[in-house]
C-alpha cells in the first residue's frame, strides 16, 4: 500500500512547480495554492507527508528538483527489510 501511495504522489507531482526558498526549504505550486516543505523537517503544509509518513506530491516536487530519489525519504516501518525482521521476532518467540 504505501508503495501505491508513493507511485500516486509521484505521478501527481509532475503537476506542481518548485519555487526555492532556501537550502531545503520550497514552495510548491499546485492549481492555485501554494505550500511551504521544509525537506529537512520532512514538513509540508498539506500535511499528508507528516500523517503518513510518505513524502506527499509536494515534497516528492522538491526532490526531483534536488536530483534526489524520494524513495529513500519513506519512514523505515514501511520498508520490506523491516517487516521481515518483525516476522523473524515473531516466529523466534513462537518457537520458545
């Protein structure tokens, strides 16, 4: 799922426009609105990146403005690595 949501964003970010505003911080043009990331807070002010923890359309926006992958920005709980390492817990305390 958070693959999906992140291939989503992605595609939709190709609609915004980057305005710099600093080292890591932008504002991000989408229609008529205009939000405010700070990349390394991981903030923005739709606030879809901070109840997710994915980077939204906007931050992906700077990103792609920086020549950085966004995948590498995703919080470690939705990584596969992560989820393995739970399940081998998991069966190592069931195996006690």
């Amino acid at each position: 799922m958070a693959r999906t949501i992140l291939e989503a964003n992605k595609e939709y970010s190709n609609r915004c426009r980057v305005l710099w505003n600093g080292v890591n911080d932008f504002e991000i043009e989408d229609g008529g609105y205009t939000f405010v990331v700070h990349l390394d807070k991981k903030y923005c002010d739709c606030r879809l990146w901070m109840l997710r923890c994915i980077p939204c359309p906007h931050a992906i926006c700077a990103y792609y403005y920086l020549n950085v992958d966004p995948d590498q920005h995703v919080e470690h709980w939705y990584k596969k690595e992560t989820f393995l390492s739970l399940i081998a817990i998991s069966f190592n305390k069931l195996s006690i």
